[in-house]
C-alpha cells in the first residue's frame, strides 16, 4: 500500500470565519462613542459644551452624518423614489 505524506494544516474557514467576525466589530462604534465624537468635533470649532449653539451644532452634526449615509445607500433618485413603471397614473 502506497503512504499518503501528511498535509499541512490549513485554516482557511476558521480563520476567515474570525477574521471577519473581528473586521466587523472594529467597524462598530456605540452611540455614546458617536456623540463623543460629534462633541469633541463642536468643541474644535469653538462652541462651549452646555449652550444653545452647542446643542445646535451636536444636530447639524447628526443630521449631516444621517445625510451621508443615506447619499451612501442610494443608487438613483431621491430617497423612497418609485420606478416610473410602477407609477399608476389617475384619471
């Protein structure tokens, strides 16, 4: 009988398996991590934590990042946009 020679080890989808795991978690961030974020980024440009220019500057701040990321998702037309064919015209 022919001697098969011993394979090497390959770890190929345990590995990958944690290794995605883990490039998806460095990715996450809390939303207290996001608001810290937002703050320190209102203190640079000069607001005092606690104001009303403060409080505005923490939403200009969200809702420039909730615009990004839904320029980030759409792929044509304004947002919730129905395809003209689908559009049942009245009479």
């Amino acid at each position: 009988m022919a001697q098969c020679a011993a394979k090497p080890w390959r770890p190929t989808v345990p590995l990958l398996l944690v290794l995605t795991l883990a490039c998806a978690l460095v990715g996450c961030e809390s939303p207290e991590e996001i608001r810290q974020a937002y703050a320190q980024q209102c203190a640079s440009n000069g607001f005092q934590p606690g104001t009303a220019p403060f409080a505005e500057c923490l939403q200009r701040e969200s809702s420039a990042a909730r615009y990004r990321l839904n320029q980030s998702r759409a792929t044509w037309g304004p947002p919730n946009a129905v395809p003209a064919y689908a559009v049942q015209g009245s009479r």
